[in-house]
C-alpha cells in the first residue's frame, strides 16, 4: 500500500468467522491484503480442530486471532467480534469468500456518504462469475432470500459492512440462531429502528458458497427452518407470525398421511418436530426481543 493510504485512519474491523476452515483460510487472507482501504482483520477462529486458527495467525497479512472455546457458529462469532471492535465500522466476511481489490473501500465510501445506513450489503459471486447476492430479500412467507439485483430488505452476512454502533444499539446478533438468518433478523430489526440498508454491487467478493456449511443437510434444513419460524416471532406482525407457525405445524402433522413427500431433509417428520420444539423453547425469548 502507498503511504497515503497509510494516512487515514483504520476505520473498518473485518471479521472473518472460521470453523474447519483450513482449505480457504488463507486465500480469503491473501484478498484481504489487497485491499487498498487500512483494515483491522480479526479471525474468530470457533474451536477449529483442523489448524485454521494456526493458519490465519502465521498468514503474512497480521490477522488477530480470538479462538473461542466452542463452536458458537457463525451468529456467535460475529458477535464475539462485536463485542471487542473497537472500530466504528465492521465487515462481516465468510471464510470462504475473497474480495477482489476495492471491496472495502467502496463499501466504506457508502456508509461514509449517508449516516442513515447502518448496513451496506456486497455482491457475491461464483468462481465463474454468476452472482450469488447482492443482498438479502423478503418473501410474503417470511423466507429470506438472496436477491441478484434490484433493492435489498437486507444485508447477506457472507460479505457486509455495518455499523457498530447500530448494531449495539439493536442489542446485537441472534446468537441463539448458531447459523442462518442472522443478516435477516439482523437487518429487519435494523429496519425497525429507523436504519437504512443498500446494495453496493461494486463491492465484489468471489465466494465459494458450500465450502464451509453444506446446503442440503440436515443440520442445514433444522437451522434455516427454526431459525426463520423464529425471525418472524421477533419481528414480523404477530398475525403473520403465528400463521406461518400454524403452518409449519400442520404440514408437518399432514406429513405421515400424504402419499407422496418431497425427498429433501425439511420433510422429514423427525426433523420438523425438533424445529417445533426449539421454537416453542425459544418463544418466550423471542417475543421478549419484539
């Protein structure tokens, strides 16, 4: 970087939450030291066996390390991280994503120029270049989405910048929610209190999406449902809550009846009484958050 850059001040923590991340680690720090914006870059390593925090403290790029004792997925990362910044701004970056050089920058440059956004969402893009997100939407259901162009509801938390006072102000992550739908409680309760969100489509990370989580387990289809169920109990209009609550539960009770059922893990009675249950655990805390 040229002295110049050196002159302004380090605005922005990138949070790099990892877990058995070894094989792309490095390459997400490799893009990191490209940037052309000064950054602090902390890895919240959440008890990875595999060396990943090892890997990320000995990376030439000067990553700080917090190594949590358990695995608190990627809800309580990030929020492990917020606890510590002490920076005004703090990306979110998957660790399998790698920003191509002047991420950061025009993602800063956003939230510079309006103090009425507190998130500003990347576009995300396959290694052959089909875009993944630009941010996050919302269906009537209350089914997150990832949108790949127009205006966002939200930020994808694979690639975003925030604003650390806002999300204080908002009491923090879902750590509850361990993965999925944090960005889009997140964004939602962002939202409610007054707070802008955007797409900045120059903002471009190439993300390897998979790599760290796999879509199609179970434990996939158990932590999008519930945690979904529980996005709309803590924000949605409590009509809309309780219907799609009621709706869950009498799919999963048709179930057993119906002849023919989807082969997917999300139809799977087992399953989808494990959801009904955490959720009816979670619901007193939920309704709390409202």
């Amino acid at each position: 970087m040229g002295s110049r850059v050196w002159l302004l001040a380090v605005r922005t923590t990138v949070v790099v939450v990892t877990w058995r991340g070894r094989a792309h680690i490095e390459s997400c720090l490799d893009a990191l030291a490209k940037q052309d914006r000064p950054h602090r870059i902390l890895v919240v390593d959440n008890a990875s066996d595999d060396g990943s925090g090892e890997l990320a403290r000995a990376h030439p790029v000067g990553a700080e390390v917090l190594r949590l004792p358990r695995n608190t997925g990627y809800a309580g990362g990030i929020q492990a991280a917020l606890d510590v910044c002490g920076t005004p701004y703090m990306a979110w970056l998957n660790d399998d994503a790698m920003p191509v050089p002047g991420w950061l920058g025009a993602l800063e440059d956003v939230l510079d120029a309006d103090s009425a956004v507190a998130a500003a969402s990347a576009k995300l893009l396959t290694s052959t270049g089909e875009v993944q997100s630009v941010g996050v939407g919302l269906t009537r259901d209350g089914h997150g989405i990832d949108l790949i162009d127009g205006p966002v509801f939200g930020f994808c938390g694979g690639a975003a910048l925030t604003r650390v006072d806002a999300l204080r102000a908002i009491g923090g992550l879902p750590v509850e929610f361990f993965c999925y739908y944090e960005d889009t409680d997140t964004s939602w309760r962002l939202r409610r209190a007054g707070w802008r969100i955007v797409s900045v489509p120059a903002a471009e990370v190439v993300h390897l999406h998979g790599a760290t989580a796999n879509p199609g387990s179970v434990d996939f289809h158990r932590w999008n449902e519930r945690n979904r169920l529980l996005t709309l109990l803590r924000n949605a209009p409590l009509r809309v809550a309780a219907r799609e609550l009621a709706r869950f539960a009498v799919i999963t009770a048709l179930i057993p009846v119906k002849r023919v059922v989807p082969d997917a893990a999300n139809f799977r009675v087992g399953l989808r009484l494990r959801v009904l249950g955490e959720v009816l655990l979670g619901l007193p805390r939920a309704l709390r958050r409202r």
